[in-house]
C-alpha cells in the first residue's frame, strides 16, 4: 500500500467502532453510572460509564494498531504529545451522550484520524438503528458496506436541514421554516451522526452556531471530504484539526450544489446577530 492509502486505517477503524457500539448498547437502558463534567456557560455535559467503557476500548484497538499515532478525545485528558504527531485519531466515544441518557437512539461513535492537520478517515456507528457510515480520502462513503450519495436538490428552500435536537427544542429553526428558507428541518441528537447522514444522502445540509470541539466533527468531516463535500466553521473557514485548542466556532455543510446559498444565508444570519448585540443595551 502506498503512504496514502488508508485502507487499513478504515478497516481497523470500522472494526474499533463495531466494538464500541457492541459496549455501548450493553449500557443501553439499563444501569450506568452518570456524573456532570461541566459545560460552558454552567449547562450540563454527562459523561456516563458507557462512554468511558467505549473510549478505552477505542484506544486499546486504534494505538494498539497505530502505536506512534497521537491521541484526542473528549473522554481522555489532553496532552500536547499529540501536537507533534501527523497523524492523530479523534474520537468521541458516544456523540450525543443526553440523547443515550434520554433513551434516544440518536447517539454514535465517531471515529476520526487527522493527517497533517486534515480529516483522513471517518466512521460513524449509530448502534441503536445498527448503522456504520464510513468513508476515507480516496475511498467513496458507505453505510453498511453499501455505496451512497450525496442529495441532488438545488433549491434551499426544498432542502431537509439536519438539526440539533436541543437547538430545535429551544425553537432555534423556527424562523427558517416560517420563512421558507427549508421544506423541513429534522431535529437529530449526535452532531457527528447529522454530518454522516449529509455525506450518504439521508440529509441536505447541516449547521450550528453554537461552538463544538474537533472530536464532533473530525470523522464526519473526513466522511464528507469522502462524498466531496466541504465542513466548514460558522464563518466560512476550512476546520484544522489537532489544533492545541480543540474548539471550532461552529460547523457548516451541504451537498456541493447547495453549500454556496447555505454559506451566504448564515453569513447573513451572523452579520444580523452582531448588528442585535451592538444596539443591545
């Protein structure tokens, strides 16, 4: 295999997150243990045993695979070792940690390994509905082995948005709607699952303004480069990863024809919320 080919990264990568989801629906409804790790802002971000249980079996298989690889995850404390690595694995052992809590199967593993600072290799395992999204740089997306797609629509106001679930609950997406901006926004719990299901075609295009951290977005966004598809931050820039700060402003995606219009309407949507907070008293 040349340098470049991640064939063997993906197939160590799907077999690590298969393992995982199998950990993390032993948990499933049934007893855990749950404490808060704090978020920003005083709101509340569980972490339960089950994500612990998945993310050392993440790290068993993938640097037992990949020893000299560098390491981030939500889940293991941080160390700058990884800063001189080229290649880092990001993982998130459950995306969407409320929804499994709440007993929503809108949960997932996302696996991510970062070459140089650019997405390489992403899979994505929701357990709950038994679905493995992957893909990698010169390897074409999948669900469940099978080839995919992104969607064809053209039109934003005939697009399905992929939405936070707790962002559509705080009647964030309302507006689009009643201004037909979208046909229909879709509230999804796991920011790296809503990523996968634009790569595949099960979505149109996704976006938040609210700040995420490089192990949200890092195997979908390789998943998306897959399909051909762009990830960018609420401001338009290309994301870089294994950055010594993990946290991206925001995230931005669409199938190629809609990306263009999706970006000019949440620049607008920005320009907008700074001219409120200026002549806010």
């Amino acid at each position: 295999m040349s340098r470049n080919d991640h064939r063997r990264d993906l197939e160590v990568a799907l077999d690590a997150g298969r393992a995982a989801g199998d950990v993390v629906m032993s948990f499933f409804k049934s007893a855990y243990h749950v404490r808060d790790k704090g978020g920003a802002n005083g709101e509340e971000n569980p972490v339960t045993s089950a994500d612990l249980a998945a993310n050392a079996l993440l790290k068993e298989r993938l640097l037992g695979a990949f020893p000299e690889d560098g390491w981030l995850s939500e889940e293991t404390a941080d160390s700058t070792e990884r800063l001189g690595r080229r290649r880092v694995w990001i993982v998130d052992p459950i995306d969407g940690t409320k929804e499994f809590i709440l007993g929503i199967p809108q949960f997932s593993i996302s696996i991510g390994l970062a070459v140089d600072g650019a997405p390489a290799v992403g899979v994505i395992v929701n357990p709950a509905h038994g679905e493995t999204i992957a893909g990698a740089a010169g390897i074409p997306p999948t669900l469940n082995g099978g080839p995919t797609r992104p969607t064809a629509t053209a039109n934003l106001a005939r697009a399905v948005c992929l939405a936070s679930r707790t962002e559509c609950e705080k009647g964030w997406f309302e507006r689009y709607i009643e201004r037909g901006d979208f046909a229909r926004v879709e509230p999804i719990g796991s920011v790296a699952y809503k990523l996968g299901l634009v790569a595949i075609g099960r979505g149109d295009l996704s976006f938040s303004f609210t700040p995420k951290n490089e192990w949200d977005l890092a195997g979908g966004a390789a998943i998306l480069a897959a399909a051909g598809l762009a990830l960018t931050d609420r401001e338009g820039a290309t994301i870089r990863y294994n950055k010594p700060d993990p946290g991206v402003a925001g995230c931005v995606t669409a199938n190629a024809a809609l990306m263009p219009g999706l970006q000019a309407l949440v620049a607008r949507e920005r320009a907008a919320w700074r001219r409120a907070r200026e002549h806010s008293p």
